[in-house]
C-alpha cells in the first residue's frame, strides 16, 4: 500500500533533516528491513547486532549512525538516531485510506455543533449537540461523537469509534477503530445482596500527541475524570477504569487491564496483556512485563514481573503442586536446619 | 457534566427517602468525595477509615450513619447505608446523553418489528424481522437488532451495540458501546487436521436489570442458551463462551474471560482479568482475585487467588527458575528429612 | 431459532453421506445432547465416558461409531467420526440472520469497487475505492471496508467489522462483529522520552477457510504483512499484533494476546487468555494452556503451561511470599545437603 510514491535520496535527507553520503538522485520507492529490503528501498541500522547485515543488504540506502558510515560502502543517510528517523521516513510513505473533507451528506451533526475548518466527516457519523471539532480533524465512518464533547485538532477518527458525552480530546490524537472513550465507569453499592448502580459523574481527559489501540476501552470517572496525560500511547484492547490517570508519555501494551483509579507515572510502560489491581500508584519510569498483574503500589522506577515462564505441562503440574505446598516445604525447611 | 442540575437538601432527602439533620434549604448542585468536595456538594462516609476527614470537608453535606452524625457539626443525611445512599444521588445528578424520543429517520426498521410506547431509536439503527422492543426503551446510533430479538422495557443500549438474532433480554438492561451479544460460540469438529465448524444453534438469554461493559462478547450456546441471570453486572472487554450460565447478582470485572460452559453460581465476584476454564461449576459466593485463574470446578465459597504477586524483575527471573525446578527440590528436601 | 425445519432420518443421512440404521422416514426436527435430547431430536456418542447415557436418551437418533451400534436399539447413523458428522448437522439446522441479496439502498460503495455476483450489502456498510469482492459474499450492516481490500468469495462478514485499507481476505472467511482488521501496529522510535510514530505500510493477508471471532483485532504489519493462514480459527477478543504469522489450521482461543513479530506454527492450540511475547517462534502442534504465557521460543511440539493453580486465596498468600523467597529458600537448602 505505498501507491507508488517515490522520493531521492536527496529529497528524503532534506525532509528528514539528516546528512546524506552518497548519490542525492537515488531514487527510493519504499521501505524495507536490512535482510529483506530490495534495490530500490531504503532500510536503518539501529541494533548494532545487526551490523553484519550491512555488507548484504540490497537496499539502495541505510539510515546510519556516523560511527558506522565507515562500515558501509552504499548510500549513507546519517542520523544521530536512526530508528526516529526511520520512523520519519515512514511516514513519508504512509497513505493510509483518507475521508474525503467536508461533511458526509449521510452523516448526523447537530446544528450547534462547531466544526473547525478543514474536517472531514465521514459517511454515518453522529454529531451531537455542542460538540467542538477542530482544524483538519478526520472522523471516520459511523464513529459517535456525543454530546458536548470537544475534539482538538489534527485528530484522526478511524471508523466506529466512540465518544460518550462530555469526554474532551486534545490536538494530534489517533484513535483507531471500535475504540470507546468514557462509557460508563464500574462502580456499584452492595444493597442486601444487589448491585446499585453509581452513575458515573465524570469524564475523560485526552491530551495532545495520544494514540489509542482498536478496541481500547476507557471509562469516564465516577466523580472526578480519568485523564490520559500528552505523548500517552495505548495498544488495542487495554481497558483503563474509572478515575485512572496514566502519566505523560506512558505507553501501554495491548490487551492490558487496568482497573480503577490506578495513577501510572510519566515514561511508564506496561507489558502486553498485564494488569494492575485498584487504587494504587505506580511511580515514574515504571517497566512492566507482560502478563504481569501490579498487586500493589510500586515507589520506585524499575523493572516488575509477576507469574511465572512457560514449561512443559508434565513438568509445570509437578511443580504447582509444589508450589501449592511451597509455605509447608519452608516450614520443613526451617526445621532441618533447627536440627543441622 | 452535570449541567447545573440542583436540589435542596430537603428535597434530596425526600427524593432518597433518608432523614436530614440540618439546613432544609442548602442549594446543592453536584456530588464530591470526603477530601475533594467544594462547598455546594454533597458527599459521603463510607468506609470508616475516613472519619477523620469529616471535620475538613468543604463539602456543605454529608450522608453518615446515624452513630456517626455526632462526629460531624454540617449538614447531615442519615443513612443505613450510606454508600447506597449515594448511589441514589448519583442518579439525580446524572445527564446522560439521551436518544431522541421515536424512531430516527435513518433508522432501518423492518415492518415485522414491535416497537412498544416512548421507544427512541437513534441514527442508522437497524431493526430486522421480529423483534420486539419493550417501553422506554432506547438504542444508539448503529446498534444492530437482529431477527427475532426481544428487548424487555427501560432498556438502554448505547450506540454500536449488537445483538445477533433470535437473542432475548429482560427489562432495565444497560449494554455500552461495542458489546456483541450472541455471535458464535467457538465450537469445532477437528477432522484429519482440519476444524469443522459447529454451527451454533443455541441463543443467549439476559435477564432483568443487567448492565453489560464497553467491547463486552457473550457468545450464543451451540444447542441450548448461554444464560445471563438477573441482576449481573458485566464489565468492560468481559467474553463469555458459549453455554455459561452466570448465576443472578454476580459481578465479573474487566477484561474476565469465561470459556465455554462454565457455570458461575449466584452472588460471586471475577476480579479484573480473571478467567475460568471450560466445563466447570462455580459455587454461589466464590469471588476470585484479579488475574486468577479458575482451573477447575469451586465447590465452597470464599476467596480464591492463583498467580503471583509482582516482584523486582531481578529477584523474579531468580525465582522463577526455582519455580521450574519445584518439584526436584521438594524430593531433595524429603531425602533430606529422611537423613536428618 | 430452528425455524422448524426438520428432515427426515433417510434425507440426514443422504446429506452427511453417512449409513443409516433404523426408520428412514423418522422426522427430525432439531439437535439436542445426549442427556437433554427430546423425541424428534437428533444426537450423538464422541466421547466413550457417555456411553451409558445410550440406553436412556429420548432422541430420535444418534450418530454413532460403527463399534457402538450394537450398544443402541433406536435409529443409528453411523460415522467414523460422529463429532464431524454432527457439525454437518449442526449445518443442516442452522438459520443465522441473512443480508438480503443485493446492495442495500442505503449502503456507501465507492463507483470503482468490484462486486461479484450473488453478493449481500447491508445497511449503512462503506465499501471504499478499489475494493473487489467475490460471489456469494455476505456483508452486515455497518461494516467498513476501506480502500483496495479484497475480499474472497463465499465470505460472511457480520455487522461492525472493520477491514482497514489493503486487507486481502481469502474464501470461506468468517469475520464476526466488531473484529478490527489491518489497524496500524504498535511501532515507536524513542525520541528523548517521546514515542514517534512508525507509519504501519504493511498489510494482513488472511487465507482461505479463517473465522475470526467478535471484537477480534489483527493489525497490519510495519514493513511486511501480518498473516493468519488457511483453516485458522481465532475466537472473541483475541489480539494479534504486527508482523505475526499463525500458521495453517491453528486455533486460537479468546482473549489470547499475541505480540508483534511472532510466528506461530501450523495447528497449534493457544489457550484461552493465553499469551506469547514478542519476536518468538512457535513449533508446529504446540498446545498452550489457559492464561498461560510462551516467554520465549517453543522448538518442539507438545503442552505448554505457565502460571499456577487457583487455590484458597489465605494459602495462595502464604505461599506466594514463599514464591518471592524461592532462590534463596533453594540456597538454603544447599546449604544443608552440604552439611549432611
């Protein structure tokens, strides 16, 4: 899906800003891998154990450290990081499906809705009442804009998304398809046995620069708002609860539970598929493994795993009925050495 | 969110049926916690721990029981149960976004359809053949009413909800965004290698006053139902397999996955994350914690965990390789004992 | 929703291509089990353990293994594999909700979009510039399907499936509600604590024969395609990331989670609420059991587990403070083998 978009060498090195060593005509077509790319696509060296794939590489050029130009007889793009600009370099060749600008004729915006210029409304959409939407937003087909809520600029709605009332969304967020932004939050009282339902007062805060996985839930506050600080990146499937909020530049991987008012720190990351229980605060620079449960609060920055590695299964059923006696085996333990 | 809605205290007394000690006419115009709320709001104490918060709330009013008004010289609601009370004042203060009353002129609705009094169906709805739909009842924006679905009275489906045909619902049902209710469950014939599907001919079957989570998937049974009783509250990303009965009044928190025909009893809890494996029997009262595993059939009540807390990551890969030689140690430990 | 079709015993038997012995002319009006089975219903004898439920079902018939006729003195198919035999029944009785032939007046096709003959378009479905899509395929209502997608014949798509821009989807494919094909891959480059956006040029291939359950994701790949095979069966809420590749007639239960650049071999089991990180290979007939997590790559076919037993949670606690003690408990104990 690069639709035949080409640039040269010279071209790439001006846009990404980065010194070219080489042929400025070049022309370069695409994008692949160090082993995998072909004569007229550019590559990057970012894992130095890659370096031995240079030599052998068919791409036309590599984006490189200055310390390894040397290493390298093609053409050079030099960068002091090359796999941000290679990130760049992406998006040169991005052409993702775009909605065509203006307002759909099929879709549903209220008349008190404001629309900045330059939006693109897609087919079906629904637009409430007071809803704000700002410059060169793009809101993707059937997506549910509810009432009051306000949309930043340079925003990217893929199709089916879902704003409840209220939510608020800063500039430069994507949100990717089936996504649901603040249904309402968990929260009963226990009546004699029945769940009495507290209706969620708050919202949800976006800020600037998120992006949000297909799929992803995130609830709005019981009383207060959840709140997804700037540079925040989230992966299908997490559902954040009600009153979490999740600190700037956190990134959190697909699949992973967090319940209620849990505080992530800044430059965090949570690992596919891990969780954290309720009420408790995660610190700053925080790394998770995946499928790790945060059974409690965590002060300090650092590595944190739960759970244990695969086995066989004939061996793993030995050793969880051991660990099922792991108290007494202590137990047994701490008396042979009485007697030793 | 709360559009300026306000109440006398008298009245938020009368409308909670719960006595008042203090100023009849104190304005309140939104609900706060103990340590946050701003004067005008109206809190709660809950959890005793926060008594020592009653003296500083700015809050202008707060429901206690009655043994502790004395603690607190404001304005008081007396309560038995507080908490519950305060689920009460959340539903006067709630301003959900509303459907427009009646059908909406894009809403595809089949002829067959029973559309009972003060239904509103929002844009692009699509009703097939048969369905019933109860009083009161409103859909959102997109959801998809299969053939033959009933959808008792009060009901309230949010926007791009789905119901797969033939699935039926009882009355004061809440389902967010997303939800999926009755597609296939995961059945097949494996035969020389390849998987046969089962077609699944079962339906679902929900029951009065059930809220059902954003992304929430309840697959319909293969022959007979997949059965939702009364009173359960479902979270978010919550998939339910085929043939499970979820006994009434139980609550299944986010991101839960129960495979196929698994019997939960009445009034248990499934933390966040938690998950069931197939063809097994919960006992009422069972609550498990978050990211357990449920491996086989729970015969008692009471609390049930599985997994591991989390630890530095260091210590964790030290220990997880004890973990993997569990079993050796414990026989090294016996000879030991047989020694000593 | 049987829609009372019935058959008789000789039509069965013709269509499942299986002999029969017994009334040809005995009506069959439905399926049922062994146990619950009514008079008029068909069932069948898999699993050996219910052989004795023989001698008392109230079926019409039973769909029995040559070996065991003798066992049963009512109507008997018999097949060399009842359980495939009955999935063909299970054909025969189902009446799923059809999209009526045609492209509903109200669904978005872009005038460059290819469709073959036979084909079903719902309501309010967007079927973008380029598309091609193949006889008899069935699509519900309110399903996206973007730029340049192809989409092979005999496909049923139900409502709210979104197919992103370049997905290819081969024949016989199942796609439930809400499944997200082809969304962007979680890719960053690191910029001084910001994540910067690799643009996901790759795309999903999906063979022939796939299903592929509610609220499932898939996303497309960065450079390369993601690929799911022929035959694969991939249940609810499952997450696929970039660049994977599960391998032919694989099955992967719900809420499995699979990261980016993971290749899992040809029919392999992953449990449900499995996990496997990212970057790893998988064998051929490998089998991971429930909530388990493949930490690394898997080189050999077998059953794989991780994780614990589910047990009191009063014992789990004790023991899993033991668990964060296990290395240096095994120290310990090597220091006692010393001394003896």
């Amino acid at each position: 899906m690069t639709d035949n978009k080409s640039y040269t060498l010279g071209e790439i090195a001006e846009l990404l800003n980065i010194k070219l060593v080489g042929d400025q005509l070049c022309e370069i077509h695409g994008l692949g891998t160090l082993k995998y790319a072909a004569p007229g696509q550019l590559t990057f060296l970012s894992n130095p154990s890659y370096i031995n794939q240079l030599s052998s590489t068919k791409a036309s050029a590599v984006i490189v450290e200055e310390k390894y130009v040397n290493l390298y007889s093609g053409n050079a793009l030099v960068s002091e990081n090359p796999y941000v600009s290679f990130a760049g370099a992406t998006a040169l060749f991005a052409t993702p499906s775009k909605v065509e600008l203006g307002v759909h004729n099929s879709a549903h915006v209220h008349d008190s809705a404001q629309l900045a210029e330059n939006v693109s409304i897609g087919p079906n959409v629904v637009i409430e009442e007071g809803v704000c939407i700002g410059v060169n937003t793009t809101i993707g087909a059937a997506s549910f804009i509810g009432k009051g809520v306000i949309l930043g600029d340079n925003g990217c709605l893929y199709n089916n998304v879902t704003l409840y009332h209220g939510v608020t969304i800063g500039r430069d967020v994507i949100i990717h398809s089936g996504a649901v932004i603040g249904a309402d939050g968990f929260g009963f009282a226990s009546d004699r046995g029945k769940s009495i339902k507290i209706h969620q007062l708050g919202s949800v805060e976006i800020g600037d620069d998120v992006e949000i996985g297909a799929g992803t839930t995130i609830d709005r506050g019981a009383i207060d708002n959840t709140v997804i600080e700037h540079g925040v990146k989230i992966d299908n499937q997490v559902q954040i609860g009600h009153n979490c909020v999740v600190g700037a530049h956190s990134v959190i991987c697909g699949c992973t539970a967090i319940a209620g008012s849990v505080t992530i720190g800044k430059h965090c990351v949570m690992g596919g598929a891990s969780g954290a229980v309720g009420h408790i605060t995660i610190a700053d620079k925080v790394q998770v493994s995946a499928m790790s449960l945060v059974s409690g609060s965590i002060k300090e920055a650092g590595l944190y795993s739960s759970g244990t590695g695969h086995m066989r299964t004939g061996d793993w059923k030995r050793n969880i009925v051991r660990f099922a006696q792991l108290d007494s085996i202590t137990k047994r333990l701490k008396e042979l050495e009485k007697k030793s």
